[in-house]
C-alpha cells in the first residue's frame, strides 16, 4: 500500500470490477486511452485473472477515504511493459469517477507511482504517451515532472479526426533533484 497526503494506492481486487466496466465503457473516459471497442465482463474477468501472471506490469488502484473510514475506489494507474535490462517502464493512469478528476487526486496518485517506480522498483527511466487534446492530464504530468521529449503526430483517429500522441519521459536523477529537501 503506498499512502499520500489524500490517496492510497493499493492491489487490485476483484470487487472493484463493477467501477472497472463503467469506466472503461465511458468514451468521455476511454478516447483518452487507446481503448475503442465495448469492454465486455468476461474480458475484464480475464484480465483480472491474469495479473498475477504479468511480471513486466505492476498495477494499483487509486482510492481516497471516506468519512465513515471506509475507501473510495476512484481510479487504477500502473506501470507497463517493463524493460528489466534497461529499467524503463511505461506508465498509466485513470480517474475513471469523474467527480473526482481535477481535484488534484490523479497528480498525487502519479506522483507516488514515480516514487515506488524509482525508489522501489529501481527504474531508471519512466515514460507515457497521452494525446495533444488531454489537457488536463499535460497539466498534470507536467506538475509531476514529466518533460515533452517528442510528438508523434496523426498518431490516433479520435472523434473524427486525427491528433498527435505527445511523448514525456522524466529520469530517475530528475525525480531525486526535483523531491531534494
Ligand atoms: C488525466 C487524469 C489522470 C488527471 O488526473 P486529475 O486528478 O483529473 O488531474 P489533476 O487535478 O491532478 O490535474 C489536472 C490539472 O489540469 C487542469 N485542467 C483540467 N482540464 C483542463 C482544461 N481543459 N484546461 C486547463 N486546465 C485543465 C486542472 O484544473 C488541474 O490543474 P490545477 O491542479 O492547476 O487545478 C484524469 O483526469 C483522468 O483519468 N482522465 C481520464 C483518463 C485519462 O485521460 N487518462 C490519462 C491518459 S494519458
């Protein structure tokens, strides 16, 4: 469990698949991802299943307290297809309530997944893709520090028309420089 100021990540756990379905179900959530097709239950299922055989994925959930002590399941984030040799990983993130988008909730959440992925993990580099209309998450990669390194552009087709997929890395010296005390 990795803990922060207002979020927690923690496991994945098989109940939480009701919150999975709805978000990945949501355009408005799922054109920011390269999610298309309809997420059907036993894909879901499956894919639950699975995550205990996927070495090179770490995935948490995101979950805020509620005031009767109990946590809100708000989100997933994860880091993908690890390169063990090279220490690099992709990562990702959802607040998929999204009440709880803009509130600051995914830029700590991101913040502490760079910090285990660094410190824990011992990667070296990190990066993400996400698409030039994604303000809001720019916005947020940015605070955690995450710097644009390249575009590829008409990557995605989304809407009926085409944009570009924004590269950003950040390295593991400029995370320690960034949180020296
Ligand atoms: C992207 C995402 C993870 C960001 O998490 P979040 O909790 O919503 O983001 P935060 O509140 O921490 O930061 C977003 C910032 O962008 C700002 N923002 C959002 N939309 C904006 C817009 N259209 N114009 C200007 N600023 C905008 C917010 O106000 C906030 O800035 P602030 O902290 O200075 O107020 C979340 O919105 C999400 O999951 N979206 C849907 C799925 C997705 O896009 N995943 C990422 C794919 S790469």
């Amino acid at each position: 469990m990795l803990r922060g100021k207002r979020v927690k990540l923690g496991p994945v756990k098989r109940e939480y698949i009701e919150s999975f379905l709805k978000w990945f179900n949501d355009p408005e959530i799922t054109q920011n991802l390269m999610a298309f097709r309809p997420m059907t239950r036993m894909a879901e299922e499956e894919w639950m299943e699975n995550l205990k055989n996927r070495e090179n994925d770490i995935y948490f959930s995101i979950t805020i307290p509620k005031e009767d002590g109990t946590e809100k399941l708000i989100g997933n984030c994860g880091i993908h297809r690890i390169d063990w040799k090279n220490r690099v990983g992709e990562v990702g993130i959802t607040i998929g309530e999204k009440e709880c988008q803009n509130k600051g909730y995914g830029t700590e959440a991101m913040e502490l997944l760079i910090d285990y992925a660094f410190k824990t993990v011992n990667l070296h580099r990190i990066e993400l893709y996400t698409y030039d209309f994604n303000i809001g998450a720019l916005k947020s990669y940015k605070k955690v520090g995450f710097i644009e390194e390249g575009r590829r552009r008409q990557f995605v087709w989304i809407n009926g028309s085409y944009h570009d997929a924004i590269l950003m890395g950040i390295l593991a010296e400029e995370w320690r420089e960034k949180n020296k005390k």
